[in-house]
C-alpha cells in the first residue's frame, strides 16, 4: 500500500474533524430530548391524576344519591311505583320515571341544603331557637345539636348591645313596690347619686342594670340606694329602715325558653327560703329576682329555697350539660326542685315609651356612708365670712364714736394777735356750743359709703381731714373785761 500523499491526508482530516463535529452535537442536543421527554411525562402524570379525583368524586356523588334514594322513594311514592314496573318491564315508561326520580331526588337535596344552610343562619337569639327534649345532653356536641341553630343561646343574645355597652330598653315593668306592701329592706345596694326620690326612680329605670331602688328621705345628701337587691324580706337580720318608696324593676320583655323542673343547675346563688305566705307566693317572689336582673337566666325553687344566676357570684357551665359541672337530674336536690326556668331578655320594638328618660344614673357617691361630712367645708367657709363681717360691724361702729368725739374745739391764738386774750395774756376761752344751739346735726354718708372708706381711713389717716365749720368769732362788747393782774404763769404786759 501507498503512503497517502498530502492531498490524502488533507482530505482523510476533514472528514475526521466532520466526524467529531457531528459526534460533539449529538452529544448536546441528548440533554435537551431528555428534558422535553420529562416535562411530557410530567403533563402525562398531571392530566392521569385529575382524571383520576373526577372519577372518586363521581363515586362518592353515586354513592350519596344512592343513600338518600330509600328515603326519597318512602316520601314519592308513586315515583317508587314506577321504578319497580320499569325493573320488571311492566311499564313502557321505565326510563321516563328514572328520570323523575332522578329530578325528585335533586330537589330535595336542594331543599336539605337549603334547610340547613337557614338553620346556620339562624341566630342563637331568635325566638325560634328552641332545644329538644334532649337538652342538656351529657357532651358538649349532643347539647349544642339540640337547638335548631346549632348552639345554645349565649347571655345577651337578644339585647341591644352598642359600643360594648347594653342599651337602655324603652319598655320596664314594675314587679314589686313598697307602696303595695312589698317589704322592700334590700341588702347589697349602693348609694348612688340622685338626690331626690323622683330622680333616683327615673335614674332605675333608665339603668338596665338596676334591679331595685329604694330612697331614705332622712339621709344626708340624700338617700338613693339601687343595685340587685338581696334579702329584701328580713334585710338579712339588720335593723329595718323606712324607705318612702322603692320598687323592683324588670328591664324589656322575658322570653321562657324551657321550664327546669326535676333538674339541679349548679353555680346558683341561693337566696334561702322566701318569707312569702305560701309556696306559691315564695316561687313568684324567686321567679321576680331573676326576671329583674338581666344578667340572670336560671332560676330554681327547690327545699333549699330560692336559687338564681349571678355571674358576680359564680358562673354557670355554657353550654349546659349534665356533668359534675353543669347540671345533674339525679342528686337528691333535684329531685325536690319544683320549679325553675331558662328564660332570656330581650327588648321589644318600639312602640310607646312608658317612662321618658329624667336624668341619667348617677356614679356612685366616693364618700359612701360618709357623704354626709361633704357639708363640714360649707360650714367653716360660712363661719368665716360671719366673722369677717362682725369685724367689719364693729369698726365702724368704733369709727363713728371716736368721729362723734373729735368735734371742731376753738383754737388758742397767738396772744398779740388773738382778740379774745385778756390783757395779762391769759386765754379767755368760750363756749362755742352755743354758737349751734338749734341747728341740726351734720348729716352721716350711709353705712356701705363708711364700709367702703374704711380701708383707706385705717391704712391712711394722715391723710384724713376733719370736717370744719367756719365759726363765727366773738366781738370786743362779748369779751369780759378784767382788771390785770399778777399770776405767776402770766406774761409781761407790753411796754409802751
């Protein structure tokens, strides 16, 4: 064989560097297949996997209709009827009847789901919401599931609330008055504001927290007491008061939502046994403590008397059940309770408003019992001022005595110039009263003009000048005449 020539050789390198060129871009273009071959293996997965949740979704719809299909069939009889011809091939319209059964079947899970999405919109507090026999169950779950909306109304769920505040209701009830024999020696109350026994009603019944007001007329400052009211029989064993009015009131309407008889409902406030004539009389007088508290909706009459909710006391289990801390149906209590309620307040439409509002309800006094020393300072500051002012009275009464003492007096002259000297220098002096003997007096400035002198007389008396009177002097005929002669005080007679 011939060794290649150059020519060859040129040739055999191009087709070399050709092939490696070629070889390089497979090479890079592998990279770029495979990743194109994954994304469509990945859409592929994606597209397999939605197919696949439509079709569980599919089965589990099947599977639904299928259950409620009994119970459809049990209320659409006639559609029953058909379905079973067409089975049997008794009916020509078999394929017909399936599907009315199909259209009835979709209308009554329309109207389930519309019933139940109506009970989620109920509200815990409308007066619909009313529970089962079955409440209180012994679960939270089986007690909320006895009411028609799902959960047992919460304290308050039918009263106005603005601002976190309860409103005041337009309606109020009297319940008990002191007028019509009603003890009325209530414990637990706080002095309030009011001074009067108008404004302290008024005060109440605007107040949707006051349950009673009483009002001592003989307190100092006042006496209006309110608050919840306890012991209004025997004022717990105090000393009796005589209040000229008081009252229990009873805020907006009651709204009875189940009776508790045979039940005990713990975390009462027991009142003890009422003080009534009979028991029935003893039950109404419990049913009123609650009825006028607003934050109570429990109340019991059983052998230990009367028993009411108050959160200020204690809590009651929400929602209720029958548990150690909720209720029971079997203690030995329970068994004597004859009668009870569940009741919620609300405030009705407005209609007429029985009681316009007077004045709003005053904070509680700070000084309390003690209100009465408010007056001390009054007292003080009422003495100083008598004080002052007999100060005042007995300056000027001073004032006038020594201005009635300083009288106008005839001055002494000098002795060469002075007419009524006698000749040995000794002053002859006159009466000068009797140049004013019938004329009147000077008149005084009236007592506020001296008042308000005064100032300036006390802390200026240089400055002040006597009134004077031009006086008229006497003659030579009036004077007396006197032979001279020596005295030892006398002056020398003038030399000529």
């Amino acid at each position: 064989m011939a060794p290649p020539t150059g020519r060859s050789s040129h040739v055999v390198l191009a087709a070399v560097a050709a092939l490696l060129r070629q070889t390089t871009e497979t090479f890079a273009e592998q990279p770029q297949l495979h990743e194109l071959e994954q994304q469509q293996q990945r859409h592929e997965q994606h597209q397999h996997t939605q197919l696949l949740q439509h079709h569980n979704l599919t089965q589990r719809n099947l599977q639904q209709q299928q259950s409620h299909l009994p119970r459809l069939l049990q209320q659409f009889p006639g559609v029953s009827a058909g379905l079973q011809q067409g089975q049997h091939g008794e009916a020509p319209g078999a394929v017909k009847a399936q599907d009315q059964a199909a259209a009835a079947a979709a209308k009554a899970a329309g109207d389930q789901a519309k019933a139940q999405a109506k009970v989620q919109a109920m509200d815990p507090g409308d007066f619909r919401n009313v529970p089962s026999d079955a409440w209180p169950a012994a679960t939270v779950e089986e007690s909320q599931r006895a009411w028609p909306a799902g959960q047992q109304p919460q304290p308050m769920a039918a009263w106005p609330v603005r601002n976190g505040e309860l409103e005041m209701c337009w309606q109020t009830t009297v319940l008990q008055d002191i007028q019509n024999g009603w003890p009325g020696q209530c414990v637990g109350l706080a002095l309030v504001q009011p001074p009067t026994q108008v404004q302290c009603q008024n005060s109440c019944l605007n107040d949707p927290r006051c349950s009673v007001w009483q009002f001592n007329p003989r307190q100092i400052q006042g006496g209006c007491w309110q608050g919840k009211g306890l012991k209004c029989d025997t004022r717990n064993g105090f000393q009796t008061v005589s209040f000229s009015g008081g009252q229990r009131i009873q805020h907006g309407g009651i709204r009875v939502i189940k009776e508790l008889k045979g039940i005990e409902v713990r975390n009462l406030r027991n009142l003890g046994v009422m003080s009534g004539e009979d028991q029935n009389s003893n039950i109404e007088r419990c049913r009123h403590s609650c009825y006028s508290d607003i934050l109570c909706q429990y109340w019991q009459y059983g052998s230990k008397g009367c028993s009411v909710e108050d959160p200020t006391y204690a809590f009651v289990q929400y929602p209720l059940t029958l548990s150690p801390e909720g209720a029971s149906k079997m203690s030995e209590y329970a068994s004597t309770v004859v009668a009870g309620e569940f009741i919620q307040h609300y405030c009705p439409p407005r209609s007429q408003q029985q009681h316009p509002a007077a004045v709003s309800k005053g904070k509680p006094d700070p000084l309390g019992e003690n209100a009465g020393w408010r007056v001390v300072p009054y007292i003080i500051l009422g003495a100083l001022v008598i004080l002052v002012l007999s100060c005042l009275a007995f300056c000027v009464l001073d004032f006038q005595k020594e201005t009635a003492a300083l009288e106008p007096k005839v001055r002494m002259k000098d002795a060469a110039s002075s007419p009524g000297l006698r000749v040995d220098g000794h002053a002859d002096l006159y009466d000068w009263r009797s140049n004013f003997k019938g004329e009147p007096m000077l008149p005084q400035a009236p007592l506020p003009a001296q008042l308000a002198s005064l100032p300036q007389r006390i802390f200026s008396p240089q400055q002040q000048q006597l009134p004077t009177q031009q006086l008229p002097l006497p003659t030579q005929a009036a004077l007396p005449t006197q032979p001279f002669g020596g005295s030892p005080h006398s002056a020398a007679p003038p030399q000529a």
